[in-house]
C-alpha cells in the first residue's frame, strides 16, 4: 500500500517536468511531497518507467537526464577546449528512413572546433 502511495507521489511530480530533468532534480521535488521516499526508490521509479517507454534518457555532460517526450538531444562538443553546446535538430526523419526497426529517441554527439576556438579567443 505503502509503495502505491510513493508511486503516485513520484508519477505526479514527473508530470511536472516539461523538459529535461535528473534525477537528483526528481528526488528533491518527490522529497517536498513525501520525505520517506528515498533516492533508491526515485533511481528503481525512472527505470520502470524507462522500459515501459514512458520515459526516455540522454547522456548530457556525462550525466543522466530523463524526458517524458522523445525530444531530440543532440550536442556540439568542441576538441579544443571541450565545451558543450546544446544544437537544435528538429528534421531527424532521414535517420528513421535509414534503419530497419523503430526508432525510440535520438542523441546526436557532433564533435569539431567551436568559433570560439576558431576565431582564437581562447587558448
Ligand atoms: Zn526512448
Ligand atoms: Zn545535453
Ligand atoms: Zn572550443
């Protein structure tokens, strides 16, 4: 009973990201509304609902973040100085053409040399 509870808690303050979020950022909001449910239990949340396809995960600065929608996650990753931009990338249909299955999200790295570096502003 008591899990159904915890459940309802995290289910409802899942619904209040509409964007990229951790679970870090998760656990702190669940811990406003119920301060029993642990982060072992916010970690065991995101996974169930990750293989229901309910929830997607992206790697971002080598860290996890979740979604409730399959937005796209595409970085630019300089090798020069190893900043991280995060670049729009709305037409990715040519990918789904490409592959025999079903695509479920995408996240694209493309790795160069960002205008700073270019320009010479920075070392
Ligand atoms: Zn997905
Ligand atoms: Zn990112
Ligand atoms: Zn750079």
């Amino acid at each position: 009973m008591r899990s159904t509870k915890q459940k309802e808690v995290l289910q409802q303050q899942l619904t209040q990201f509409t964007s990229f979020f951790n679970a870090e950022e998760l656990y702190r909001h669940v811990q406003k509304k119920n301060p029993n449910i642990g982060i072992a239990t916010v970690y065991r949340f995101l996974k169930t609902r990750e293989d229901q396809g309910e929830l997607h995960s992206f790697i971002c600065n080598r860290k996890t973040i979740y979604s409730t929608n399959k937005n796209n996650h595409c970085h630019f990753v300089c090798e020069k100085c190893g900043i991280v931009q995060h670049i729009p990338a709305k037409n990715l249909d040519f990918l789904s053409k490409s592959i025999a299955g079903e695509v479920c999200h995408v996240q694209i790295d493309v790795t160069g040399v960002c205008k700073d570096c270019l320009g010479g502003k920075r070392d």
